[in-house]
C-alpha cells in the first residue's frame, strides 16, 4: 500500500468513565484528527466506577460480547485492515476481555497494533504458565507492540509480536495557567485517583516529619477520587494519630475537574506522586504538573524515570522510603530558587517530548506504517 489516505484502522478502547490515565489518553486519542488515517471508532466502557474496575460481573460479561459482535459489524462496513486496540491490565477480568475480543476479532484483520497504557502485565503473565501459553497467542502473533516507555516491559518479542515502538504519550493543556500568587507557604500537591499504593499516606507521613523538624509552613493539597470508603477512614485515622504541627495545612481530599484542576496546578509550587501502583505506566499527571512549570518529586517505578529527568526537573526516591521523600522535600525547602529552576527545566521537556502534538503525529506514522504492511 503507498497511497496514506487509504489506510483504515479500526480503533477499539476503552474510555471513562470511570476517569483514570489510560482511558483519558485513549480518549483523547480517539477524538484526534488523524488524518490521513481513516479511523473508525469502537469506544469499550466495561466499568462505571472505580470500584467495579478489575471485578467480574453479569453486564461485562454480555457486554463483552456485544462489543466483540460490534467490532466484527464495523470491521466489514468500514473494510479495516489494521486493529488498534488498548489491552487491559494484569488482572484475571481484563486479561479474560482481552482473551475474548482479540481471540475473536484479530483473525478478521491484516495487522494488530496493540498499544499498553497499563503496567504489569508481563508480570502476570509470566506468574503462571498457561497464561504466559495464551499471552503468546493473544498478544503474540506478529502484532505490534505500542509501549509508552522502556522501562516498562510488554508483551514483545519475546512473546512473538513482530515489532516493539515507543511512543510517549502526551497530553494538551486546555486551561489557561493563572497567575501564582506569592505565598510564604510550600504547597504541596498530590493529583491523581488517591488509592494507597499511589502513595497517598506516604506523602502525608514525609510532610507530617518535615514539619516537626522545620518550621517552613506547608499547605498540602490531594485532589482525586477515593477507590473506596475504606481508604478514605483509613487516612482520616492516620491524620487524627499523628502529632498536628501547626506548620502543616492539610486541605480536605476532593476531586477536581477542568478550570478548577488547571486552577489548582497554577497555584501549587511543588508536584509529589510517590506512587507504586501496580497498574502504573506512565502517569499523564506528571505531564500536566510540568507543563505548569512545576518541579516533580516521585518514585522511580515504572514508566515515570522516563518522564522525570532525575536532577534537572525534579527528583526520584525509592518506593515506599518516607525518610527519603521527606528529605527530598527539605531540599526544595532549603534551596527554594530550584522549585523555578527545575519547574521551568520541566515545562521546556514538557513542550519538547510530550505535547499531545508530538504523541499524535506518531501515532499517525505508525498506524501508516502498519497499513503499508497489512
């Protein structure tokens, strides 16, 4: 095939809700002009909550099948060649979904483009023997692997796909970036969906330890969702057990959506995501902390030290080492010119490797390229 505009693809995904990374960036991709490929758009939402994500029911089991016939349907009336798919995560229900849809759907198409947004996934497959047999067959095959970062493994080569691209995700900033107001506090802020493992209760003990040996105010903020009841309790626990240092403001955890979010990321002045998520890739809130010129405290898990440049727009820790993150964060205080320094340093890789721009045009390439070998 040389002629680009006769390259048709149909995109299968899944979208929010419930609002986590991965869906957004699919999401986004979705609604993209990618011109001149010709997409055709299967949207999966298999969960309505995030409590329902990753467990087995009744209506994801007849919905599956309802997506798989629909992708089939749309497969012969926009005569397709290439799948682009998002598999899901290293858990029994998304593995099942994937098991299903691309057992049933990939022999109908030339080429697969399999793009990972969730990490861990070589992990389980690799834990027990039949599902690395039909991890093999389902995301093997001569596919093509689409991965966010190198240093989150897939399934590649070594479990027969035909090609491994990186391709960083990136994202558009479609609010305005307000004027920060002068302050002679720190604010610290947390974004993300606050389940533990994202390390929400390790940033309130490093920020509890700093201000009991420094007299630096500190206003942390956490803006995200709740996976539960039990988390939620569990961190009220935790605040009203700790000795209260009058240094220390510590905003009440909610969500945030839109200006209200863009709002809050203009006036922070530090970003901490001390995350070890199991399903973390390549966390999109990192992108967004930078694009506001806003240094990055993080772990060294996953996708993200392809993300934070260690030393030059922020640092990272080792997960779950507290005393680690709290010095880090008595170094911004001690040296404050690097929050500017290293903020500004973060907007400028930001603009230079992650822009939704950049993410898209190749996106673009490789789904050509993908059509020229189908």
């Amino acid at each position: 095939m040389t002629n680009h505009s006769r390259t048709k693809v149909l995109m299968a995904g899944v979208v929010p809700p419930p609002v986590h990374g991965a869906s957004l960036a699919t999401q986004a991709l979705f609604a993209a002009d990618l011109s001149p490929i010709e997409k055709t758009i299967l949207e999966i939402r298999s969960s309505k909550n995030l409590e329902e994500v990753g467990r087995a029911s009744l209506s994801k089991i007849f919905g599956l099948f309802t997506i798989i016939f629909k992708a089939l349907r749309l497969k012969w009336s926009s005569r397709a060649k290439v799948l682009y798919y998002t598999p899901g995560s290293g858990a029994i229900v998304p593995f099942v979904r994937d098991i299903l849809f691309l057992g049933c759907c990939r022999p109908f198409f030339k080429k697969t483009c399999l793009h990972y947004h969730s990490g861990g996934l070589v992990d389980y497959l690799n834990a027990n023997p039949v599902r690395k047999f039909l991890g093999r067959h389902i995301y093997g095959r001569k596919a093509w692997a689409i991965t966010l970062s190198k240093h989150v493994a897939v399934p590649s080569m070594d479990f027969g796909a035909e090609r491994e691209i990186e391709i960083p995700n990136g994202i558009a900033i479609t609010g305005k970036c307000a004027v920060k107001q002068p302050s002679d506090t720190l604010r610290i802020l947390f974004l993300g969906n606050l389940f533990e493992s994202k390390g929400v209760f390790d940033l309130l003990l490093a920020c509890q330890k700093v201000t009991q040996r420094s007299a630096k105010k500190i206003r942390l903020q956490f803006v995200g969702k709740w996976p539960d009841p039990q988390t939620e309790q569990k961190f009220s626990e935790l605040v009203q057990a700790s000795p209260q240092a009058t240094n220390l403001e510590i905003s009440a955890p909610r969500p945030l959506y839109g200006d209200d979010k863009w709002h809050a990321l203009s006036q922070a002045d530090l970003f901490v995501f001390p995350s070890y998520y199991a399903l973390e890739n390549f966390p999109l809130v990192l992108l967004e902390a930078m694009a506001f010129g806003l240094p990055v405290i993080a772990t060294n898990w996953r996708g993200i030290p392809s993300i934070v440049e260690e030393g030059v727009t922020g640092f990272l820790h080792e997960v779950g080492n507290v005393d680690q993150l709290a010095h880090l964060i008595e170094l911004f205080i001690k040296n404050p010119h690097l929050l500017q320094e290293m903020g500004e340093k973060g907007k400028s890789r930001y603009l230079g490797h992650f822009t939704f721009e950049k993410h898209r045009d190749l996106m673009i390439q490789t789904l050509q390229e993908a059509g020229e070998k189908a």
